[in-house]
C-alpha cells in the first residue's frame, strides 16, 4: 500500500476473502477476528438498528423472511434471531455465502437457533433470483463488487424483495484507512489486515450511493455511523 493513499475514486484491488476455495481453520479464525473487531467497532448494530427502523410499526403476528447475503459465519443473523426473540418478532432466516467452509462454520455455531438456516449459494445465480424474501441485508459485502453488475443485481433483487435492502458497509475515507492500519498493529492475521485495508478503498462516499440509489429510482436513505460506515436503505 502506497504511503500517501488515494480514495478519490473506488478500488479495483482484490481480496484474499474473495477467493471461495480459502477454508480451513485458518478461514474460521479470520471470520471470529472479524467479528470480534465488528462488535467492538459497532458494527454490527448498524444493521441491527437498521433493521429496526424498517420493521417499526409492521405487525408482529406476521412471519417476516429476511435473507442475508454474504453472511459469513453467521454472527449478523444469530444478531437478528435474539433481536427477533426479545422483541417479540416471528422471523424465518436465511444466512446466504459462496464459501462452504463459512456455511459450514456458520451452522455449527448457530445450533441454537431454530429460526436459522444456511446455504451454499451464488446471488447472481438463478436459485437466488427465484426466492422471495420480505427483507435483504448485506453488510460489510457490497464493496466487493463493481458498481455496473452491484446496480443490476440491486434492481433484479428488488423485485422479489418486499420491503427493503439494508445496507450496512463502509465509508471510503483517508482517515479510515489510517485508522485501520493503526488498528493492524493488534491484529495477528495477515489476511484481515490485507484485506481490511482494501475492503477501505473499494468502499463507498456518499455521491456514490446517491448515485446509485438515482440509477435505482430510489430516494437516497443514507446516514452516517460510527466507525466510518454507511448505513443505507433501499425501499420498495
């Protein structure tokens, strides 16, 4: 990484996590790593409280089926399932990766959690274009993809969505850039410090999801959240 680090325009880098065959113990350890810096950095509550704000004032007698795209090794959607139980919500769950190995990890660690289930899925294929869901998160999972095929699957996934897609990722930013890298000194995995800092710059500005959301027909519901994230909400 250069010294002097450029975020005028989005990353095209790679990351190592976007290579699906990576598995293994060492793959479980940067998932647990992952989520232990997401919770300790807020993270995780964006969508939590975004999802809070969609669901305000709907019937709970209602079963609502929420997918989350990207899932990892589950931690978001076992958030969601105790958000559900304490608040009186009837969910139906569905945690969506590429990666078996994060599927497979994602199951054993959520056997307490009946209102959960996990699938090996790619979301460009025709399996996730036929399912229906009532709600779309994706956190931390958007900036992996170009903005030309992440319109496109927007507007096709709207369309057997019913209620919205929560976005929860993050804010392209010298100043996050830096942070993490300050953070990196603690951090004993290569992987999550590669990655992490990349994951900065092939992130988001503002202009960035306005015009996104223009390009969706959508009005903008966009809001700032600590630690240099977005939190954006596409309706129907």
């Amino acid at each position: 990484m250069a010294l002097l680090v450029d975020t005028s325009k989005r990353s095209d880098q790679e990351e190592l996590m976007d290579d699906f065959s990576i598995g293994g113990d060492y793959l479980r350890d940067v998932l647990d790593k992952l989520e232990n810096i997401n919770r300790w950095l807020g993270g995780n509550l964006v969508t939590v409280n975004s999802l809070k704000k969609v669901l305000k004032n709907h019937d709970k007698s209602k079963e609502f089926v929420i997918a989350d795209i990207g899932c990892g090794h589950g931690d978001i959607l076992r958030d969601v399932a105790k958000f559900g139980r304490k608040n009186g919500y009837r969910f139906k769950l569905l945690g969506i990766d590429a990666n078996p190995t994060a599927i497979e990890y994602a199951k054993e660690l959520s056997t307490e959690f009946t209102e959960l289930t996990f699938i090996v899925e790619d979301i460009f294929s025709d399996a996730f274009k036929n399912r229906e869901f009532d709600i779309v998160l994706a956190t931390l999972f958007f900036h992996h993809f170009k903005e030309k095929p992440l319109v496109s699957f927007l507007k096709d996934t709207l369309k057997h969505t019913k209620k919205a897609i929560i976005v929860n990722d993050l804010h392209r930013h010298k100043l996050a850039y830096y942070l993490f890298k300050l953070l990196s000194v603690f951090i004993k995995n290569k992987m999550i410090i590669h990655d992490g800092l990349i994951s900065v710059l092939r992130s988001f500005k503002r202009e960035d999801l306005i015009r996104m959301s223009n390009k969706l027909n959508r009005k903008p519901q966009i809001s700032w959240k600590w630690a240099f994230r977005f939190q954006w909400i596409i309706t129907k």
